[in-house]
C-alpha cells in the first residue's frame, strides 16, 4: 500500500466522520434552537461547492469511494442551505422565501394538533 492509498483512506475516513457525525448535529442544533446563528451561509455553500466537486471528481474517475463518501454531505449541506433560508430571517427577507417558513410551520402544526387528538 503506497502513501496515496493512505493518504486517500485518510481524507476519505475523515469525510465520513465529518459526514456522519458534524453534520447531522448541526442540522439537529439549527432545528432545536429554529436558528443558524453562528453559522456563515458563505461557508457553508463553499462547503456545498466543495461536495459537490468531489462527488462530480469520483463520478467522472468511477471512483466509487470519493463519490460515496462526498454525495451524503451535498444532501446534508443542502439541508443546511434550506435551514438558512427557513430559519435566518435577513436571509428569508432578501431572497423573499419567507413564506416557506410559514408554510412549513403551518404544516407541523396540524401534524401535532391531528396527533393530540389520536
């Protein structure tokens, strides 16, 4: 096993963990507290760019273990691009999607009150 081999299982077990454990929480944290505040939406659309150029590299090498190591995080980050706009109020009102926040709201709260009553 060369040092490029390592290196890879290196970037791509870094990923993965960053993937599976950073991600998810942050988008739990911005649920629980209906905030990204403390996040950057600059940074995170880099992060977006970057996915999105490596699982593009491992599509077009058929490199299986870059693309699925980098297609998760292009979802989770989008996850993360939508909570700004649901959550970031200067975000919502200069896009002007601020009615997907409310249409949102509206929707779990029928949820709820049609689960109370059961």
């Amino acid at each position: 096993m060369g040092i490029a081999s390592i290196a890879g299982a290196l970037a791509v077990t870094c990923t993965t963990v960053h993937i599976c454990l950073g991600l998810p929480a942050q988008i739990r944290k911005n649920f629980l507290r209906k905030s990204c505040e403390g996040l950057s939406l600059s940074m995170v659309v880099m992060w977006l760019s970057n996915y999105i150029s490596w699982a593009t590299y491992g599509y077009f090498t058929s490199d299986p273990f870059v693309l699925l190591a980098h297609l998760p995080g292009t979802v989770l980050i989008s996850v993360l691009i939508f909570q700004f706009f649901l959550y970031h109020q200067e975000v919502s009102r200069a896009v002007g999607v601020r009615w997907i926040s409310e249409s949102l709201k509206s929707i779990f709260s029928r949820k709820r009150s049609c689960s109370e009553q059961a």
